[in-house]
C-alpha cells in the first residue's frame, strides 16, 4: 500500500516594501503593522503545524490535543489573513470607484 505524504503550503512572504506608519493621530494601529501580525502568526502557527504533523507521521506524537490545538490555531491564522487580505481589496476597489 502506498502511502500520499503530507505536503505543506508554502509560507508566505513578510510585507518588507511597504512604507512604515506605524499609528494614526487617533492612536489606532497601521493596517501594515495589523497584516505584519497576522503573516508572523501565520507563519509560526504553519510551522508548529508542520512540526506536529511530522511528528505524528513518525509516531513520535506524545499529546495529541497539542497537535488539534495548533492544527485550529493555522486555520484561525489562515481565516485571518484571507479576511485580511479580502477587506484590504475590496476596500480599495470601493476607493477606486468613487466620483472625484
């Protein structure tokens, strides 16, 4: 029997070229550093995942509610870039459509 490995997604890339403003006159956080936040959570929530899964793919797994928590913590983390990155676009086509 063959067995399919696990592949992973590739991690994505920090946002490095964005000019950096770091917080509004209201005292609110940049949509830059909110995104920043949320790739770096993404990426290390993707690899812990990854950790787990190979672990427990060698049998060398010891708590298994370890591995389920980090496997939901990815998806929130991925859920929260995808909405991110989803109201960032529609967002700016919104702009783009405005009378000037």
């Amino acid at each position: 029997m063959y067995l399919v490995p696990i592949s992973s997604l590739t991690p994505i890339s920090s946002i490095q070229d964005v000019p950096e403003n770091t917080s509004s006159e209201s005292g609110q956080a940049s949509f830059k550093s909110i995104m920043q936040d949320a790739l770096n959570t993404l990426q290390e929530s993707q690899q812990a995942a990854a950790e787990d899964s190979y672990n427990l793919a060698m049998g060398d797994i010891s708590s298994l509610h370890s591995l389920m928590i980090n496997s939901a913590m990815e998806a929130t983390a991925v859920e929260t870039v995808v909405q991110l990155t989803s109201r960032a676009v529609s967002t700016y086509k919104e702009i783009m459509q405005m009378q000037i």
